[in-house]
C-alpha cells in the first residue's frame, strides 16, 4: 500500500537530519585525533573546535532519534532507556573531549557512542511492528552496549581527579624549580654586575641597561677605561646599531673616528632600505631613533648631515604620516650650516 504523504516527509526529514550527523560524527573524529599536536595556543582552539562540533553533533543526534522516535509504539520505559542513553552519551563524549590526549583511552567513548545512539534511532523507526517482548530485549540490549561504550570516559575521568593531588604537587614543584631558577639567574647577573670596573669592555655593561642598575651601569660605563675605543671597535664590528641607542650618554668624546664609526654603521643599516619593499621600511625607523646621537655628534663637530639627509627620505617614503612626521628634525640637520673639520 501506498505510504501516506506526511509518512514520506518524515521520512525524508529522518534523512536529511541524518546526513549531517554523519558527517559532524566524522568531523569530531577528525577534530579529537589533532588534540594535542601543536602549541598551547593550538591545542586550546583545537580543543575548543572539537567540543563545539560535538555539541552541534550531539543535538543532531538528539533531533534524528526524537523524529525516529516518534510514533514508534515505544513504552515509557524504553524512551527513558534511550534518553538517558542519549543523556549521558554526551555528557561522557563532551568529558572525553577534555580528556584527550593524556587519557587515550577516552577516545573508544566518542567512536562508539554516537553510532549506538543513531542505530537505537534506527531501530526504534524499523521495530514498529515487531513483538513487545522482542522490543524490550533489544532496548536491555541498547543499555548494556551503552553502559560498555560510555564505560572508558566515565573511568578515565576519575582516574583523572584521582591523579589530581600528584598533578598538584607536581605543578607546584615546577613552579618552585622556575623560582629557585630565577633567583638564581637575578643572583648571577647581580655578581656579573658587581664584577664590573674601570678594566671592562663597554659591551659588557649592555646587558644591565634598562634594568635595575641602569643609572648605576651609565656611571660605570662613564669611567670604563676602554669605552671610547670599544664604541669605534663595536661600530665598526658591525654590533646591532640599537646597542648603540644611548651612546650619547657613555661620556664619550666626539672624535674623527667615532664620528666615521657611527657614519658608517648609518649607511649600512639604511642601505637595505627600498621604497617598494614594505620589510625593509623599519631600518630608517631604527636609524629615526638614534636622533639624539646625531644631534649629539653633529654638534660636537661631527657632519651628520649627509646620513640625516638620506634618513629623512627615507622616513619620507613611508606610507604612515606619523612615522613621516619623525623626518623634521633630520631634514633640518641635512639643511642648517655647519662647520666640520672631518
């Protein structure tokens, strides 16, 4: 006999609910096997991701056995059997998730309960007609393939807040190591500082700029022995020009071969600049910032204008009007007087 309509949209509807859930069931899967692969940034979205998809799958599935479901003959005891079924499938698949990877063993709950719950949907659409007695069999069936399958999560989760106190007294040893480990680094750098004198090379001081002893390390620096030929040794070495950013206040002399040192140290960094590569635009930015050593320099006798001038272009081809903004001060020192001997 002809299937009534309404019987054939329900059926369709049964189909196109199922398909999704087929599909979420294997994107979880594909979602939970790459928890714990990356960095912890990484892990966390991942995490995030799979617990999202299971929750989207398990209200498909929820959805699909409500409609197989209905007009299914079954007696109270049965739907409570597959609710709770459906109930706890997901509590333990979302506890699973968060299981994962530490306790592998969690994973055999996410492969076997959601198929077990879509195949009680199943059979509840294809057992209408069969006996009671043969119904109820298969429904103590269903509960004890779920109890089995929901098994592996619910023991990995106590396990797991069993092992709490360990990870605890874990975490804190580590914690205490990293703090023993750092008193011990702060307990270095302060002899390395204390070792310091008059006989030091400049770069030596470098490390402690900035930091506690800053104004401590720039009067040392001030009576270092060997600073104004370490300063000419470093430039011309080719140090990072950043290292230099304070030379101003190393109570160094503005001599002929400083000022070469420091002009050439300039033109190397720019020279990398070019004006359709947007990676190259922070050069003259770091060269921008070294202004107080230019002023310094150019007005102890040091011609600075040659690199304040290519500098200010450069800062001038920026697209940011700010950072253009910062060539002022250099195109006022490639444009005044001045008088050198060097």
């Amino acid at each position: 006999m002809e299937q009534a309509p309404s019987h054939r949209w329900t059926r369709w509807l049964e189909i196109g609910v199922f398909v999704p859930v087929a599909l979420f069931y294997l994107l979880s899967l594909s979602m939970t096997a790459a928890l714990g692969g990356s960095d912890s940034l990484g892990n966390s979205l991942s995490s995030s991701f799979a617990i999202l998809s299971e929750l989207v799958l398990w209200i498909g599935l929820g959805a699909f056995v409500t409609l197989t479901c209905r007009g299914a003959g079954l007696s109270v005891a049965m739907i409570a059997i597959g609710a709770t079924l459906g109930l706890f499938g997901a509590y333990a698949c979302l506890v699973a998730v968060g299981l994962l990877p530490e306790q592998e063993a969690a994973r055999i709950t996410l492969i076997l309960v959601p198929p077990l719950v879509a195949a009680f949907g199943i059979w509840a659409r294809l057992s209408a007609d069969h006996p009671q007695r043969y119904r109820r069999l298969a429904v103590a069936g269903f509960a004890l393939l779920g109890a089995g399958a929901l098994a592996p999560a619910l023991v990995e989760q106590q396990k797991w807040e069993a092992a709490a106190p360990e990870r605890q007294a874990e975490q804190e040893r580590l914690e205490a190591e990293y703090r023993r480990g750092e008193a011990e680094a702060a307990a270095r750098i302060e002899g390395e500082f204390r070792a310091l004198g008059p006989d030091s090379r400049l770069e030596q001081f470098f490390p402690h700029l900035g930091g506690d002893h800053d104004a401590e390390a720039i009067a040392k620096i001030r009576s270092a022995r060997s600073r104004q030929a370490d300063a000419v040794r470093l430039l011309d070495g080719g140090i990072e020009l950043y290292e230099m950013f304070r030379m101003s206040e190393f109570g160094l002399e503005v001599e002929p071969e400083l000022c070469r040192a420091f002009r050439a140290a300039v033109d190397r960094r720019i020279a990398g600049f070019d004006a359709n590569d947007p990676n190259t635009f922070v050069l003259p930015i770091e060269a921008g910032g070294h202004l107080e050593t230019f002023r310094w320099l150019h007005g102890g006798g040091c011609d600075m204008s040659s690199q304040a001038r290519r500098v200010a272009a450069q800062l001038r081809a920026h697209p940011n009007a700010d950072v253009q903004s910062d060539a002022v001060p250099f195109e006022a020192m490639a444009t005044a007087p001045h008088t050198s001997s060097w």
